[in-house]
C-alpha cells in the first residue's frame, strides 16, 4: 500500500527522546517521507511548538495538525497516515 507523498510530515524532536527515535523508525518502516526537526537546534521549530503549548516530544505534524502524546499510538498512526 503506498503512502500519499503529498502530504507534509515533520517530525519535532530532541536529542535522546526515545520514543522520538520509535516514531521516526515507525514512519521509517512503512516508507513514509517526513522531515526531522530537532527542537534543540532549530529554533523556529522550537517557538512554533511552544506557541501551541505542547511541552512533550515527539510531536508529529501530518500537513497542519498537529498530533502528540496518545495520539501517537501505533493503531492511530496507521489511522492517521492511512496506512
């Protein structure tokens, strides 16, 4: 089943967040395409985060939602990016 590429995944991270490594391994093992941002060092990302009051990681953006925490479920994944 392929995946639709045109939609924007961005994976929001920081450095040693092991459930951030699962996710990006996760979209990685069912060939979804996604850009990695490391909050850390991108500060652009980092402000956007925040300014949505979100304070955990991994953060999962699919176009303009914005998903974390519970939503990152393996079963809501496979719902999200229809796979």
């Amino acid at each position: 089943m392929s995946v639709d590429m045109t939609r924007k995944v961005i994976v929001y991270s920081t450095p040693l967040c092991t459930p951030c490594e699962a996710l990006k391994r996760f979209l990685r093992s069912h060939d979804v395409a996604f850009v990695a941002k490391d909050l850390m060092m991108d500060e652009v990302a980092a402000e956007y985060i925040e300014s949505k009051s979100i304070r955990s990681t991994p953060v999962l953006q699919i176009d303009d939602q914005l998903y974390y925490g519970s939503d990152l479920s393996a079963e809501r994944l496979e719902q999200l990016l229809a796979l």
